[in-house]
C-alpha cells in the first residue's frame, strides 16, 4: 500500500479538525518520536560506555572527554544531509532508513567493547554513533511539515522532548547494568538496543507517512543559509541545545573527575538532568506558543546564567550537593530553551513572510519551505556547541584539575545570547516604517511575534 499523502494543508482548520489532518498528523508524531528517542539514545551510547571503561581500558579522562565529543561532532554534521533526505526520499521513508542505520554502531560497538581495543578504534566507533544525532534533524523537519503554525511549538517540543528522552533512558539502562552485571559487561547495553531498533523501523514502515508536497528544494536550503536569522538562530540555539548534549554526554565524567565519584555513583546520577531536560522541552514550546518564543528564550537564558553562577560558586567550594541543584536546574533550563527556539524557527520565517506582503496559505507555505531548510543548518551548529562544551570540560580538567573556567566561559556564553535574543527579536525598534516608506530594522519584521 503507498503511503503517500498528495494534499497537505495543516493550516486550513476544516482539513486539519474535520478532514483527518491532525489524527494523521499525531501517528506520524508518535512514532517519529519513537524512532528519533532511539537515534538519541544510540547518539549518548559512549555517555555510558565510557563508564565501563576502567583501568584497564588504558583511557585518562582527558582522553575519555574527546572520546564522547566524537559522537556530537559527527551527529552535528550529520544534521545537515538528514534534513534535505526527508524531501529527497520521504519522511517516512527515510525514517525507516535512519533508523535501521542504527544498527551499524551499535553492533560494530559490541565488537570492539573490551580491555586492550586501541584508543583509534574507540574514536573509530564513537564516530558511528553520529547517525543518531542526524535522526533529530530528520524527525523535525518532517514533523514541522505536518502541523500548523499555531501548534508548531507544542508539537516539535514533544518530538524533540520525547528524542531527547533517549539520553537519560541509555543512562539508566547503563545504571541498570553496572547495578546488576558489573562494569564488566557494556555489551548487554547493546544487547537490549538492537532489537528495539529493529521494531521502531518495522513500526515506522506500518504507520508513518510520507508528504507529497514536500519536496526536495535546493534553493530553500541556499535562502536559508544566506538569512542572517538562520545564523543568529545557531548561535541562540548553541546556547540551549548545544548545552543539554554537551552536558548530558559529559555529566558522569564531571561527576567522576571532580567530586570523586564511582562509576556506580555517577551512573546514579547522570540520567536525572537529561531526563528532566527532556519532559520540560514540550513545555518550553506550550509557554512559546502562548507567550512568544522571543520572550521565553530570553529570560530563560537570564535563567541559565544564574544557575551557571550557582555551579561556579558549588565547584569552587567543592559542594556536591550544590553543584546538583545548579547543574540540574541548568538541565531544565536547556530543556524549556531547546522548546522555545524551536518555536521561534518556523514564527520568525512566516512573519517575514507577511513583511513582504504575503498572506495566508502562501505565507504559511512560504515559512514552511524556508524554516524545515533553516531547522537543518540551526540543529547541525546547535549539536557542535556539544563538542565546544565537551573539549572545554577537556582543557578545564587538563589546566586546573576542575571544570570551573568551563562554566565561566558557558556563563559569559548565556550572557551573549540574553543580550542578543533581546537586541534583535525583542529591542523596540527606534522608527517604525513612516509614510516615506522607510522600513524598520530586519529584526522588526518579526519583533515580539516569534
């Protein structure tokens, strides 16, 4: 049976409440949220794995900090490929691929997974896990082509939320493990992925969909990449999801390094930011949905530095207990950040749209085209902020024996993306357009509707 769809027009309200739009559009969510919390879950798999290496892995943590940057690096630039696949072959088509993908780390990695195995050969594999970051563009650039507008916040929120679930969920299968087994044996974490990779692709070829009109659009991707909000949306978008990864694939081993910790110990504690990161995302972009992502974004990165600054003061007094309670609410934070730009992506696009005099399904159309394009190019510079995060922890630990001039630079990094969210998406505009025809600044066109 084909599973194309030929019309598609989620902004029409009789289509989308009467016509089956929003019934077909939640199985194609659910089961793109299965598929992209797997590829998350994969993505993170050396978050866990470097938590079964012992000595005699012959691995120091400087070298254990590279080694789950590997992952972010290649999954960032895996992002960008994934978006253009889902016009190219199909959203649910290409689901089914990614999502098989899977299993090529997974198994190489139970292979390999074994005192002695050199240091290349682990970057090697780690490099693999990569493809479970490319998921995350995928899934949400085809689920943005599903839903309208008014309820893109709320939607792509739980897709990403229910992906980012993956990180925490690995982790407490690792927790599990080492719980139970012993450190010794990583391979039954993969022994329990492998299957259920199997059954999200068998599912996802049953009940998703592919869009007709979505199609592969090389100068979408080109608009995207020359609009200065693609870039200062990377650069917004660093500071919240870049974070949530970097912090999630780097949490244990900060645990370990500087307060101490066992294997067993951190393993105890690594998962609950992640997850918590992950529920409040969908939230993130309800609250955008109603108050504006602009908004949310803002005083969420005002947010993040104070938390940043409770982490400081925690790591230089060596309280563990403090260091949590600021480390796990910079956690929630990313979370809630991750939501609200995400809403912005596809506001910012319309309403720029209706700037230049376009109305109605062909402003809709027009943002869905460019902002599916721009989600690419954002998701990919976003996950590489994980790898800046990682390699920072790195030489923070590599100089002083502590990650606090890590999260000083994380600290002054939230204060350039407060500023900046203000300056462009919420600064009042000194002159508005006049009868002369003069135009206000780029920002405005979009200013305190995104």
């Amino acid at each position: 049976m084909s599973r194309w769809i030929e019309q598609w027009d989620p902004e029409d309200e009789r289509f989308w409440n009467e016509g089956g739009g929003k019934r077909v559009a939640r199985r194609n969510l659910v089961f793109s949220v299965l598929s992209e919390h797997i590829g998350f879950s994969i993505w993170s798999l050396w978050s866990v794995m470097v938590l079964f290496m012992g000595p005699a892995y012959g691995v120091d943590p400087a070298g254990k900090f590279f080694l789950v940057a590997m992952p972010t690096l290649v999954g960032g630039i895996m992002r960008v490929p994934y978006t253009f696949a889902v016009a190219r072959f199909g959203g649910r088509n290409w689901t089914i691929v990614s999502a098989l993908l899977l299993l090529v780390p997974t198994v190489t990695a139970a292979f390999v997974m074994k005192p002695g195995v050199s240091y290349t050969t682990l970057m090697a594999v780690a490099a693999l896990t990569g493809v479970g970051g490319g998921n995350f563009a995928s899934s949400m650039t085809n689920i943005n082509s599903f839903y309208p507008l008014r309820e893109k916040g709320w939607a792509l929120g739980l897709n990403a939320g229910g992906g980012n679930i993956g990180v925490p969920a690995i982790q407490l299968v690792g927790l599990l493990v080492i719980g139970t087994a012993g450190a010794a044996h990583p391979r039954v974490v993969l022994a329990v992925y492998i299957p259920l990779i199997v059954v999200a692709a068998t599912l996802c070829a049953l009940y998703m969909d592919n869009l007709a009109p979505v199609r592969n659009d090389t100068g979408a991707a080109l608009d995207a990449a020359r609009d200065a909000h693609t870039w200062i949306m990377s650069f917004l978008y660093i500071g919240t999801f870049g974070s949530f990864i970097g912090y999630s694939f780097a949490f244990g081993l900060v645990l370990q390094n500087q307060f101490g910790r066992t294997p067993l110990q951190a393993a105890d504690l690594t998962f609950i930011g992640p997850l918590l990161g992950s529920l409040i995302r969908p939230v993130g972009g309800k609250l955008a949905d109603r108050y504006g992502g602009a908004r949310i974004t803002l005083w969420n990165f005002l947010a993040m530095a104070v938390a940043t600054g409770v982490v400081v003061i925690a790591s230089e007094r060596k309280s563990l207990a403090l260091f949590l309670v600021g480390f796990i609410a910079l956690f929630v934070l990313t979370g809630v950040g991750n939501g609200s730009t995400y809403k912005m992506i596809p506001g910012i696009f319309q309403r720029k749209a209706e700037a230049r005099g376009l109305a109605g399904e062909e402003a809709a159309a027009h943002g869905r085209r460019l902002s599916g394009a721009a989600m690419g190019l954002i998701g990919a510079v976003g996950a590489l902020g994980g790898v800046g995060i990682n390699l920072a922890f790195r030489e923070s630990f590599l100089s002083r024996a502590t990650g606090t001039p890590a999260f000083v630079s994380f600290l002054a990094y939230y204060a350039l993306c407060y500023v900046l969210t203000w300056a462009v998406y919420l600064r009042r505009p000194a002159r508005a357009a006049d009868g002369a025809g003069q135009t206000a600044p780029a920002g405005a066109a979009v200013h305190a509707r995104v």
